[in-house]
C-alpha cells in the first residue's frame, strides 16, 4: 500500500525546523501546492490568544471516535491507560500534539491542565479540530495551542480518545506521525516529512523574496513585474538586496 | 481503558441474529435509548434504491483518512494490499462492511464492481458514510448498502483507505468491529455488541406490541391509554392479541 | 404588538380550501410574492413517499424543545398530558399538524402509528422539520406527511414536545396557528391566514393560464412574448382557451 | 407531563449563585454530565469584547419566530407591548435575559442601546444565539454579553419577538425560566433549577481542586494519578493544600 | 490570463459525444482524476426523476447573483431580454443549459414551462445547483434535469439572471461555455473541452474493461490482480472477451 | 432586463460619502430595510484586526469561479493580464476591493502584499468572502480589510480569478460596481448606488437620534416611548439636545 514510509525512516536536516520556524504557512502553503499538495491546511482552527503562534514540531497523534455510555463514564480518565492522559505523558519533547476530533467542537478535546502539562514537558505545540475548555487559561500559556474553539463540555461528551501514534484526520488533513506542523497567524500547514526538507530549504529564499516584495511594494512599486519578478530588473534588485543584507539571512 | 470487550469473546445466542432482522431500527432505537445510548443511529446515510432494505450482521471496520498526492495516485489499486481491496476480499461472510470516511460524500468509497464482489462473498450488507459511484448499478443489487448519496469521482479524490478492522466513527457514532449493524428503510443503529443478546430478546415483544397497537389503531382506539398501554386493558387486549397468534410469533 | 389576528377571527370563503387543492405551491410562491412574503415555503421538508402529496389545511402547531434527561425519560409518554399524544388526539378534522423540531432531523418527531392515529382522526395531513421514524411504513398512508427524512431514534433523543397551537417556526418559515398549508410536490408553502381567500380566488387564473401556456409550449410557441403575455395576442388566445375549456375550470 | 417544576416553587439556597460566579463553566459541565446532562452548553454563541465575562444569573426567556412582511414592518417597535421592549424593560434585576433566535445570526437580536438600558436595569447579562449589532458599543458594557456574533441588520429582517417566559431552545439547548446561566471566557452553561444548589456546593471542592492540580502540575507532577487523583498520595497533599489555604476558600 | 482556450476554437471529434453518452460518470471521473483534474463532479445535484439520466453535451451557461427588490419585481419577466429567458430561447440544439445559482436551492431555477420549451428546442438537458419549480412536471420530461431539489419560490426571490455564457461555478466547479457536461444516475462532470476527445477516446476501452471486470467478478473472479488487472492473465482474459464481443464494441 | 443604472450614470452628492463614513452600518440596515432591501448585509465577513474598521467607499469588482489545474498552474501569475494583479493595480483610489470567493475561506484571496499595495494606491479598503492569507500582516495596514477569515493556502488552490467589474454576489449579497460598502466592527452593508444620497441624508438625523437615546438611556429613561419616539416629549426632548449640540452635527 502506497503509505509514507515511517517517521523513524525519515531523517531531517538539523536546520530543517529553525528555517521552518522563520517561513510562514503562506509560504509553505505555496512550496506545499507547487508540489501537487493541495490539501494540507488544518481547516477550521486557529490559534488561542494573541500571544506566541509560531508552532513547529513533528506530530504525535491522538485519534477520538465518538463517545459511548459504555467507554465513556465520568470514571474513564481513572484508568491510567486512558489514551488522552498517555498522549499528554508520552508525547516526546520538541513535538506536537495533534488530536482528531472530526471537526466536532462542540465538546473540548482538552483543558488548561492539560495543556500546561505539555508545556511543562517541553511539548511544541497543540492542534485540535475539536474544542479546548478552560480556554482563557490556554490561551495564557507560551505554548501555542490551535483549535476550533472554547468549548466547556469534558471530551467525555463527544470524544472517546481511542489510539496513539496512527495516521489521523485533522481539520480535514491527512496527518501522518512524524508529519511537520508549521502554526502561525494563519492556522497550521502539515508539511509531509519526506518534504520538510526542501520546503525548509527553499523557504529561506522565498522568504527573503517576499521580505524584498514588501519594501518595494512599500516605496511604491506596482506589483505586476515585481510580484512574480517578470521584469528582469525585479532578480537584480533582490540580488542587491541580497548582499547588503548579507549575512543577516539565515 | 473502558474499552468495549473484544468482538471475538463475545458469543452472540444463536437466534438473536434472527430475531434482529424481524426488528425495525425504530425499535432498537428506542431500546438502546432506554439504556442511555442516545448516539447510535448513523447519521446522513439512507438505503440506495427501494430493494432489500434490511440489513443485520456484525460490522467490519474499513477506515479511510483524507488523501495525499503520494498517498494516493491513480496506480494506488495495483497495490495488492490496498485495504479497500483487501477489505473486499476478507469481509467476513454475513458480515457488514463499515466504511470511515469522515461524512464527506464529494467522492464515493466504492462502486458497482466492489460491491457485487462483496455480494457474492456473502456480505450481509455495506455502511458508508462516504459516496457510492455507479449508484444505479449498486441499487440493483440484493444485498442492502446504506450510503450517503451517490457520487462519481473515485475515493482516491478525497479518501485515503488506512487500516482494517480498527474502531471507527461512521456517521457521526462509534462502531467497533463486532458490533451489531441494523439496517432498515429509516437507515441504520449500531448496536454495542454486549447488548446484542438482551435488545433482540426485547426487541421480539416489542415489535409485537407495536403490531398490536397498530391493530387497534386502525380499528379506531385513540393512543392515549394504549402506547405506551396505561390503559389496564390494554394489556389484557395485548394478551389476548397474542394468544390468538400463538405460534406464528418469534 | 403587530401579532396576526387569532384564527377564529378569519372565516375563509368556502370554496377557498377547494381552490387551493388545485393551486400549485409554485403558484402559491408567486402569488405570496407579490405580496411581500419571500419566506413562506417550508425549507428542508419533502414528501414522504410517491403517494398522494397534494396537502391543504389550516395549520395546527405542536413546538418542541431540545430534550433533557428530566424531562425526557422513556416513561415520559405515560403522561396522559403529553403534547405530543395530545396533539395527535385533538388535532382537528381537516387541519395539518405542523411540528417545530428546530430543523433538526437526526431524531424523529413522529411514526406510523402516530401518523395512522392522525389520518384516522381525519386530519389532512402532517409537516414536520424533523425526522420521521418507521417511515417505511408513513409513506404507504393516504394522508401526505412531510418531513425532512427518515429517523429512526425516538423524538425523546432530541425533541421535547412543550406546547400546543403557539406560533411556530417550521423549515425557517413563521407558521401561525390557522394558517393554509399547501404541499404537493414541490414541498409545503404557509399562506397566511388572512390572505388565503384572495390567494385561492387568484390561483384560480392563474393555474388556468400556466396550463394555456404549457399547451402552447407544447406546440412549440416561445416563451418571450407568451409567459408573461407580452404579446398582445397571447391574451386573446387565451381568452379563446378558457372559452372552449368553459364550464370545466373552477 | 414531565416538565420541570416552575421556577418561583424552587428557591435557591443563599450563597449559589455566589458559589456559581466562582465555578467555571468546565467544570460545571463536568457536573452535569455526571448526572446525565450532555446537552447543556449553549453551542455558537461566545462573549463579546474581552471586558468581564463572568455572568450569572436565573434565566429569563424571549423568544423570536421567523419575521414576516405584516408581523414585522419598520413600525413594529411603535407598540408599547412589542415583547422585545417589554422584556428589556421588565427582566428582573440580576436576571439573565436569553434569547431564542434558531441559531440564526444573519440578523441582530438587540443592539448597544437596549443592552445598555438592560445593564442600567440590573440585568447579568444576555445570551442570545442570534447577532448583536452596534457590537463595538455592546462590547463595552460592564454587563456581559454573549451572542453569536456581530450582525449589522435589525432582528424585523429574520426575528418576530413572539413572547416572554416560556422554555426556549437557545443554542441547541432547552432553557426553562429560571435556570442558572452561567457565563465565562467557554461560552454559556445552562444549570437546570433545581440542580442549581447542589452543582454549586459541589463546583466549590472541584474548584479547589482543580487550583490545587494546576499548582502540582506547575511544579512538574504528572498528570496520571494527580488528575483524577487515583494515587493514593494526591488526596492527602490536597488535604495539606486546603489545610494550608484554610479559610481562603469559600 | 491562462483561461481555456474559446469553445468556438476547439473543434469535437464527430463520435466524441457519442462514445461519452456511452461512459459512465464514474469513468470519466477517473480519466479526469489521472489528468490531475480532482473537482469536476458538480456538488450536490442529483437526476430529477428516474427516467432517463443519460445526459451529454456543451455547456451553455446562464449567471445568477443574489436578487435585490429594484432588479427583481415580480415584472421582471416582462422584459424581453431578461437573460433567463433569453437562455431558454436561444441554448442551441444538443447543448446543456447550466445555471449557476450559487449553491442555493431555497428559490427555483426554472420550472416546468421553461424545461418543456428547452426540450422542445433540443436541449440535451438542463443543470442547476439551485432548485426546480414544478417538479413533478420535470420529472415527467425526457431531457434530463439535474439540480439541488425541488423548490416551490420562483427565482425572483433568491436568483437574478445577470448574464449568459460567461464562465461559471456550478455546484463548486469551474464550467466554460463549450465544457462538455456528462450526466447520469451518479450526478455530473464536468470535462474541459479540450480533453473531451482523448476522454471519450480512452473511456471506450475503461468501459469495456469495466463490463468485463463486472462478468468475472459475477462469475466468482477476485478483485485483487482483476481490479486493475495486475495478474498477467487478467488481460490476456480481457482480450478474449473483446475479440468475442467483437464487432459488438463502440 | 431591470438592471441598476451603469454606475458613471448616477453622481453622488458631494457629501454622501463623508455622511456615510459617520453612519454605522447599523443604521444604514435600517434605512434599507425601510424600503424593502432586506439582504444587503454582506453575511459571513468580519474586519481584520481591532485597528481602523471605518470604510466607506464604492465597489471595485473581481469575480473568482473555482481553480483547474489548466487554468490555475503556480506559473499563474507570471501573466501580466491575469485579474488579480490587474485588480490591485487599477483598483481606483477611494475604491473598495471587493471580492467574490463564492463564500469559500478553504484558500485565500489575497495576502498581506498585495493588500498592501492596495493601501499605497488609496483603496478604500477590501471585502472578500474568501479568505486572507498572512493576515497577521494585513491586520496592521491602515486600510480596512472585511474577510472570512485568514487562511494559509494561495488563491490558486481554490480560486480562479476571471473577470473585473461585473456585477458579483459577496457573502450572499449582490454587488454592482459602484455600490456604495460601508464597512464597522458589525462588518459590511451594500448601499445600492442610486440609494447612497438619500440613506446618506437620512442617516445624519437617524445618527443624531440614536445618539440622543444612548444618553437618555444612561440616565435611565426606559426604552418604551422613546426608542422609537412614541412618548411625544421625547421628541421635543431631542429638539433640545439638537439644539444644544447646535453646530456640531453635520
């Protein structure tokens, strides 16, 4: 079966993440489409609070199906295997949690406990297409946390957390384990892991591009020739650009 | 984890099979309501044509999760372990193949070809919450699928086929393997498989009562008082009723 | 407050019923545009079946709310006061019983034997924005039911029958108590109490004209010029047309 | 029928509400759902502005059908008894006005002014599942509001204000006058009356609690055998904690 | 710009259409899928009626925008270039009438009067994503019409016809006047104009290999290795049955 | 056919657009309202950011249909024709950018470069119902922007843009060029053109108005009788606050 190969397999640059981390999903979005990837932005999530929203790290998947009287007692969370309460213990340093709950928020997936317990574990992130409780609290966190929205019911009400470590839905994406999340101001991208690579490298450039596009566009230059650069002159100007920046990129 | 009992060390009574298929889904609905499952009924699928409608078997899981350029090209089938493929050709005989695809119908997660294989196996029946392409040829078949509508473009546009035989959601309710599927003209309840045994033992007297309360219905006897039966004679017209059909019930 | 004058205020025309069993809903919509309404056709209902659908009848209103563990057990139709059962057992001859279920169809708000009740008592027939369960067997009644599909799990699930013959909301629409329903195909439309004589007298012609111009179509005269009659002689030859029809309209 | 007993026969206990403004709606949702309540969070509807949102209060009801051209012209409002301007001038001091709109904010259901006179009134706040126009005025009250969303046209566009004070659907939920709304930054949970006392007392130790997790997650305790406390020693260090806060709490 | 090429510029093979009315949806949708065209299903429509689908031929569009009271009275129609109109007057023979209606079937598109003279014109059918008025009266005609459902309030009310053969969205894909559009019991695709021969072309041998692949597995053939053919012999028993089919074929 | 007047046909009055800039949008729905526009609120579309959210200035059109990969390659822009980059470059100064994305937000319309460029040619501001992408930027110009919601995924995912200056539907609204926008925190009304000068005198009374009840709320005057004015010393009471205001209105 035409699967990924497995996360383990897949080794990344050791400057794979910073550069992700300094390209915005936009970008990547495009360096994602270029490819064929039309499909690769969680739908229907963004990011609690205003404070930090740069998110990157690999994913850590938590699959829910829906709740049931049987599986879903308020005395679930007491068996120690609980899948939710391993995810938030296992989930490995510098990764993201990210949580299927079929777009479905009107329950929460998640609470400030929780997620302060990530944090504390060194966590990267958390994405959820479902809801987060006790939101004003998450939102406090430095850790950035993306969501549908604040929804106060315990996830026992919808959300039966049911396995760790498959390939999931989230916000309508495909997100394998090990896949790059990337989460700014405008949601999260999931970069496939055989593609972290090259999209991190050629993001550098596209994102000195675009910083040089703004200036222009800031001093006055008509964005036809300029963005894409059509107009011969547009490559040497960003050149210029270039050197005098020198050894500030990357 | 209060995960449901495994399918295989669950042993069904001999007639409760039977006795499911003599049952509406209205019925089962309202016993499974009485236990607290208030989420059982697959949500947005009907029947596909006005054939055979009932449906009774134990479910086998097919998941699917959104599709991926490298996931799913057109040469994805060549695959001899693709799990929609292998999924065909290993559901069990009078079993009823249940398909994840997420509520989303804008692509269909099997057609005519697949289906009358599935037929032939034995399948009791097909639960998608996906598309079926080739509807025309699949409502011509004998055994029951319950779709969400019919729809042309192959699964591969939208659903990724990931594994077998896991718990999924269909329809927006949790369905394990084993679990009793019930399909009839209103469309289909999942019944926890644990409770197999005590609904279709209730189900047959309350199918009678309803036949009953029908009877009487259609001879002029108001509902208030006779369903549910607070009248003291209603039972004892109930009694009767039954007495005289003796043998022809269950 | 600008409420509509109570129903027993309004005496209709006799024949208005009669004229409005031969209207269609299309021409009902238009003739309520004219007047302003551009929200009285019931969103999201269809009839139930290929039977009979032509439906008209002077509404009666039952209003649900969203049910709760207290007051939606499963004994809860032992209650002789139920408004639901009441509903069934005092909606009048000739009158529809139209049910507010909040658009929400994923659980039912009536059944065969309920809506067997009801056309026994003589009521015209039934809309509802919910669900219908058993509706295998709804379908094959004289009396037209509309809904918005089929739906197995008992209206305790969701809906909490509250009050009897308030103003309702049904499909998006105001449905006041006495107001003209009319189904047929097309779905239902609510005509106002107080403008049901003038909108029955005008269906009159109306009807009569779009079956003069479905005969010239037929016989390959266009559209511009005929409908609406432009051209001056269309009005002359359909004066001819009802001339020799004579006697049979109306 | 089993309706909830009225309002004015179930008195409160003096400090609940007091309790209540204390609780969080997280965790009264967990309440409620141990004792069988699913349903009680108001789905759609946020604050507005980021000013207090803590809201608590008994519910008092205003229910809207769909507008129609003669129930709703631009001179609606010139009746004394028009039951929007009679509920904002007749809620109670420190009631909650809540608001029927069908889950339809296509249209307002209240702007600045009259928010502003319900705030001078003593009201607690409002819950409308409709829109809020003149939202940047009504995000700068002191009395919170919670609604769907920011929506420029007058409710005589979609919403006729039908009556005051009986049960109503509000965001997918049954409100019953009188039931406790309770408000924060998660949006609105709907305590049934007569449950009211008894969530109170028991949010106070699940409040307490919960601040005492948060601390021990904060000083790096994990989650499994603090959070439900199923190791032995969680219970005896939150005795200690409480010991130690002693006559803080409560 | 990169748009399509003009319709008037690319010229059909003369057995183009012929060989498409004889391909299923689900096969075309395929070939368009290997091509990389994934959205080429027109969303939710659905064949009106159960007689004849089969439906090919150019698209000739009509663009509807939302109504407004000065653009759309009830004497709109009086105009002699009202562009609905005019579109029922001047769709050339063998082609297919696609009205965008954004998605919205609260209002009709069209009514039976309108698709009569289409039919009587030579339409080869008709698709709308709004609704059809009078829809029995549709159902009854031997053109195909695909659309939303059947919708009681006449255009007016939602829809104004705003100018014809423009590109278009209909049901969330792109059509091109010229586009051939292909209909059947499935829904409808859209195939660029410029593909239209290679299709037709390539679905020839799809649809013979289809029946045959349908003959092997109702004889008891597997579908792993038969569907694709990736058992050698697959083709070599695919050659025998077309060389006995022989002349039978396209 | 009963389309508006070109709009180089209908001046405005010199101060039409400054009165506007002091109406909110609010009172402007009501003044539509009054003479039958009942859907000019552009529905679905809230401004970016919490800075400068008054617009007002007439409709600049660009109409998007949905991308093909023929039509929508990433060399897309490189064309110096294509719509959107001649949009943003010949969008009039004082002129709003209003975009037709089919109430589709799954991909952007346009990101913070391109509005940028827009906010240093003199655009008014920008309406799309589609998405903005590197909205984190854009919530920082000066000029206002009214989207869906920010979104990662270039406009060529989804978006095909196709033609410029024609007559649109925008978050379920019509849209001629030339229409007046008018944009607040409840986010943005169509003024039809030929209406703009006379909504625009109104407004500056209605304003006066709503401004002297806000006061007269503060200090406790119920709603009743005031709000509207039916007490008849009200009016006289606004007279005098008029009065007293003297040349500060207008």
């Amino acid at each position: 079966m035409p699967n990924p190969a497995p996360a383990e397999t897949i080794t990344l640059r050791t400057d794979t993440l910073t550069r992700l981390a300094r390209a915005s999903t936009a970008t990547v979005a495009t360096l994602l489409f270029k490819r064929g990837y039309q499909n690769a932005f969680v739908q229907g999530v963004a990011p609690l609070g205003t404070g930090r929203q740069t998110m990157v790290g690999p994913a850590y998947t938590l699959r829910h199906i829906p709740a049931r009287p049987d599986t879903d007692p308020i005395t679930a969370f007491r068996e120690r295997d609980h899948p939710q309460r391993v995810a938030v213990e296992q989930c490995p340093e510098g990764a993201v949690l990210v949580m299927d709950c079929r777009q479905d928020a009107s329950a929460a997936s998640a609470g400030t406990i929780l997620l302060t317990r990530l944090q504390i574990r060194g966590a990267a992130g958390v994405v959820s297409d479902g809801g987060i409780r006790d939101a004003t609290g998450a939102t406090a966190l430095d850790m950035p946390v993306f969501a549908a929205k604040a929804s106060a019911p315990t996830n026992l009400t919808k959300h039966h957390a049911i396995d760790i470590g498959l390939p999931i839905a989230c916000g309508g994406v495909a997100v394998y384990p090990g896949d790059i999340m990337l989460g700014d101001g405008d949601g999260v991208m999931v970069i496939p892991r055989h593609l972290a690579d090259e999209i991190a490298e050629e993001s550098v450039e596209m994102e000195a591009f675009e910083a040089f596009v703004l200036e222009e566009v800031l001093r006055g230059v008509p964005v036809i020739g300029l963005y894409p650069p059509t107009e011969p002159d547009t490559l040497e100007r960003f050149a210029n650009h270039k050197a005098q920046r020198g050894s500030k990129a990357d």
